[in-house]
C-alpha cells in the first residue's frame, strides 16, 4: 500500500535532482498560455501518476527517476509546437541528461523511447498511445490518467478549449478514444479501472443525448 506521505516524499525527492527541477522551471515558465489541457498542471499531474502507479508496482528508484525524468519531459515540445512535438521533446531529453551527466546512452535511449511513445497513432482502427517498453506503459497510464479520476469530464472540457472543437464532434472522438483506451499497468488497472468504466458510461450517455 502507498500512502498518500509516500507519494509526496517520492514526489518531493524527485523534484530536488536538478534536470527534473530546471525542466519543471522551464516548462513553468515557457509553456504558452494557450494551452488549457497540455498546462505546467498538466505535467505535475502525470509526473504524480506516474510515480505512483511505479510506486505500486514496486519500481527500483533508478526506473522511478528514469520514469520521472520522462513525465516532466513528454510535452517540453509544445513550447514550441502542438505538432509533433514528442520528437523535439526527446531531443530535448537527450541533452539535457546527456549535460547533468550519470546517465548512460541506454537509459538516454530508454527515456526518449517513453516520450516518443506518448504519441497518438493510428493501429487496426483505433487511435491510441502504444508502449515499446516497459517503462513507457507507466508513462502512457500517467499521461491519460485522468481517464480513470473523478476530473475526466473538467480535463476532457480543457482540452476541447486547447483544440477549439465543437462540444459534439470532441465529444464522440473522445469517446472513441475512451472506449479504445486500456492500461498498461497493474497499478493502473488497480487504481483506475472503475472509475474510468463510470466516466464511460457519463460520456456514452451525453453522446447519446445529443444524438452523435
């Protein structure tokens, strides 16, 4: 069990090693003010998910600092562009661990791997993020980990501002997402599974409603 002083030690821990703390500084202060869903928030809250669902599953502390460099990391990108952003945030990842130094080229290789795959892409139909490492599952269940909380409706709202979407269309593309969607983790599956299976239920109902 992981209490809730667990998660904010580990948390606060992480914050203190410099390349987690500047890249949070920057992000902080470069993110584009535009950015209703893909926010500063955005990034503490999957840097939080992320530790605790490795937390959970008992992650060595080098994979939770790997994994935690990666969550602050995933979107530095949209400083600069929406668009394929995930590549110039493993660039970005890449020299900065490659200038704080302690790192070795496979575990560079292993943390631009998890960014890259925070990517959405298109496989047998369906749209969704997929891992090529162990890793990269915590990750990706961090990234969309408020599919299973109780802010999916508000973050949901947040990110159809970002993209400037109609209120129905977002909604039955965000539904096709949620009913693809699958956790990576067991930590996941553990903590998020109901609630993600509730807020499903809301959105197929106002979908219906509004006869998409």
């Amino acid at each position: 069990m992981v209490t809730e002083e667990k998660l904010r030690e580990t948390v606060e821990r992480i914050c203190t090693i410099p390349l987690v703390r500047d890249c949070l500084a920057l992000l902080k202060k470069k993110l584009p003010h535009n950015l209703s869903y893909h926010s500063y928030a955005h990034t503490t809250e999957v840097l939080q998910d992320a530790l605790l669902f490795g937390l959970v599953d008992a992650l060595s502390p080098r994979n939770l600092e790997l994994l935690a460099i990666a969550a602050v990391m995933h979107d530095m990108g949209f400083i600069q562009t929406p668009q394929a952003n995930e590549p110039i945030a493993a660039k970005h990842a890449r020299g900065e661990m490659l200038k704080a130094g302690g790192y070795s080229d496979q575990e560079i290789k292993l943390v631009e791997q998890m960014i890259l795959d925070t990517a959405l892409v298109k496989k047998d139909g369906e749209i969704k993020q997929i891992p090529h490492t162990e890793l990269s599952k915590y990750l990706l269940d961090a990234d969309l980990g408020n599919f299973g909380r109780d802010d999916f409706l508000k973050k949901s709202e947040l990110m159809r501002a970002e993209v400037g979407q109609d209120e129905a269309s977002f909604r039955a593309q965000t539904l096709q997402l949620l009913t693809s969607h699958e956790w990576y983790t067991p930590a996941a599956k553990m903590l998020r599974q109901a609630t993600k299976d509730a807020n499903l239920a809301t959105l197929r109902a106002r979908v219906a409603a509004s006869g998409s």
